[in-house]
C-alpha cells in the first residue's frame, strides 16, 4: 500500500545551519507530496507541496523537490533560526486513489539551539 | 477567518463515560476528517466524510462514530471510552478529498 517514511528524529541544530529531512515514498499511481508543520501545542499546518515530478515546492525558506525516479521529497532549509522548532511530517495524497486521506510520515522533531 | 475549530481543547475522562468532540469549519469544505496522533505513529485516519450525510471509515475507526448532517459541523463520539484511546486528536477540512488540508487545533483526551 501506499506509505511515507522519513528520518527519525530529533534532529539538533545549531541556529544558521543547515538543515535537511528525508522522505522517500511508495504509491500507486501519481502522488501529490506535502510537508506540514506542528508548531508545539498548535495543529498542522501545510508548510509547502508539489503536485508533480520535479515540481520544487518552497515557503519560508524551505524546499522540497519531488523525485519521481528516487521517490523522494527531501525538506531542505539552508540556515535555520531557532523558531523553526517544530515536528516535520510528510505526507502524501493520490488523487482518485481508493481511499480519501492523507498518508502521513512519524514526523521529524527538530529542535534549533541559539 | 477561514479555520477549523474543535472543543474541547483538553479532556480528561474515565472509561466507559461517553463523550462527543465537535468540529466545525467556515470554509465550505465538501470533506471532512479525523485523525488521532500517537508517538511513532505519526497521524491515522479515523473517519471521514465526502459530504453531508456521507460518511466512511479510515484505517482506525473501531470504538469511533461520527456524524454530517450539516456540511460545516462533523463531530467525533467515543460512546465508551477506553484507556488504548488517550491520544491527541485533529479535525481537518479540504475543498476536495485528496490534496491540501486545513487542520483544527487539535484535542487532548485522555481516558482513565
């Protein structure tokens, strides 16, 4: 079946370093690709998307770009402030697929130290 | 506005007494969903709905009920609570059933 997976965390940074997150994919058919931000105590938020094989999503200084021939969607920030503390899931969607939902990642705590 | 809101944010009950958390989005939204988080598990689906009085089940939709009989309201009922349902606990609305969707605050439980 469809499934994310991604790196487990936490993940500590110093602030201005650089910051990535793996995500690698399985799906059936065409996905759309997403990572959502949970700020501590708050609910998701979308952070960016892509719809299509080598669509690079971006916000907020993030970027993901989707690799259809890797089945990737690596969160990429390239000087992190300690604001950016936070759970990082990916996710996916396949349209007309047979169920209706996000499939979620564990999510990637990251916690950026002054 | 445009959001999603669920009530109660925090609820502590015991086993067997039955409880409701309601949900509710401004947006006009044709589908709905509930999702529990637990650690290392990430989010799963519970239930959904792809429109007033269409409902389905997700992947975890045992000791769950839900109801859509206003497009904008989709309340969660545990009619017996039990302990293995303590979790955190998120509303989300979409103008479509795949793709981007709009997250509530999320619900605390736990059952004693």
């Amino acid at each position: 079946g469809d499934s994310v997976t991604q790196m487990e965390g936490p993940v500590t940074l110093s602030e201005e370093a650089f910051l990535t997150i793996n995500c690698t994919y399985t799906a059936t058919g065409y996905p759309s690709l997403f990572w959502y931000v949970q700020y501590p105590g708050e609910g998701l938020q979308l952070l960016l998307k892509a719809t299509k094989a080598d669509d690079k999503g971006s916000n907020k200084g993030f970027e993901a770009t989707y690799r259809k021939e890797t089945t990737s969607f690596h969160l990429e920030k390239g000087s992190v402030q300690v604001s950016d503390s936070a759970v990082y899931f990916c996710a996916l969607s396949v349209p007309g697929g047979a169920t209706n939902k996000l499939i979620f990642g564990t999510g990637t705590l990251l916690a950026v130290q002054p | 506005e445009a959001q999603v809101t669920q009530n109660p944010r925090y609820l502590i009950t015991v086993t067997g007494k039955k409880l409701t958390v309601t949900c509710s989005q401004n947006m006009n939204h044709e589908y709905m969903s509930w999702y529990r988080q637990d650690p290392g598990l990430g989010l799963r689906q519970i239930y959904y709905s792809m429109n007033v009085e269409v409902t389905d089940k997700g992947d975890v939709p045992e000791g769950y009920k839900v109801s859509r009989k206003e497009k904008r309201n989709f309340p969660l009922i545990l009619e017996s609570p039990s302990p293995n349902q303590t979790s955190l606990y998120f509303c989300a609305s979409s103008p479509q059933g795949f793709g981007e969707q709009f997250f509530g605050p999320g619900t605390r439980l736990t059952v004693l």
